[in-house]
C-alpha cells in the first residue's frame, strides 16, 4: 500500500482468503469492489486444510485422505470460480490460488500474502462465540496478528 503526502491510498495487489462462509462470501464481494475502485489486481486463495489427528483412527487413513483432499480441492475450486466470475464480469484483473495440504490456514494466507507483495489481505470474520474464539482463536484474528501488510476483516 501507497500513501502519499496527500494521504491518498494505492492499493495495486490485493488478496482475498475465501472458504464456504458467508463472512467469506461478503469479504469476496468488498474485495472484488475494492479491486474496482483501486483498478488493482485481485488474487483469489483457497486453503485446503489438511486433517491431521481424524484420519489417524480410521482403518485406511491413506485412502480417506487421498478421497478427502480430492472433495476438498473440487469444493475449492468452485469457490474460487464463483468469486472470479464476479470479478471478471466487472472487468476486474484477477487471480486464483488453490493451496493445497496446508495444516495451518493462517500461515498459508500470511505466506501467501508476503510471495505476492500484497498491499492488502481482505478476509471475513468468523462468528465464534467469545469462549471458543478465546481459547481456539481465528484465522481472521491470526492474519492480522501475522501478516506483514494491512489487513482488513470484513463483518
């Protein structure tokens, strides 16, 4: 991001962090129109998350797995495609991303983020209650603690 003495801001490559959420949807719907406005490059990522302690208990873990990273990926990719339709049919220059087999979120975004040099993270808020957002935390909550840009989080 680019502020100049007049305290006008650039934003030239933002990214967005999507999964099935509503918070997701309506953070893709701001950054598809932030990307407009800015006339910035928008990059669409989705992280796979890989299950770590679930699979280890059943029988065959190697090919629940294999089976679970293959729905995964197409559920993914339908994501990343709905929201890239939306932003191609306003002419926005876009880009998506399918992270495969990450077991942490937050890195893969903070990651993710620094390899493209992005001016800005958009993500959604997730609706955890107090307790369990305490004591689990959020991706959200995780991004803005790690990313090395601005961050903003969408209600």
């Amino acid at each position: 991001m680019v502020i100049d003495l007049k305290g006008d801001v650039q934003l030239k490559r933002l990214m967005v962090a999507v999964d099935a959420s509503e918070n997701s949807a309506r953070a893709a719907r701001v950054a598809v129109r932030w990307a407009k406005v800015f006339k910035a490059e928008l990059i669409i990522i989705h992280v796979v998350l890989t299950p770590r302690d679930s699979f280890a208990k059943i029988s065959s873990p190697a090919a629940a797995l294999a089976e679970y990273r293959s729905l995964a990926q197409v559920e993914g990719q339908k994501i990343l495609d709905e929201i890239a339709s939306l932003a191609n049919s306003i002419d926005v220059n876009v880009t998506t991303r399918l992270l495969e087999y990450s077991s942490s979120v937050v890195q893969s975004i903070v990651e993710e983020a620094a390899n493209e040099k992005v001016d800005l993270i958009v993500v959604g808020k997730r609706g955890l209650g107090k307790f369990k957002q305490l004591v689990v935390g959020s991706v959200s909550g995780g991004v803005v603690s790690h990313a090395n840009c601005a961050v903003l989080v969408v209600k």
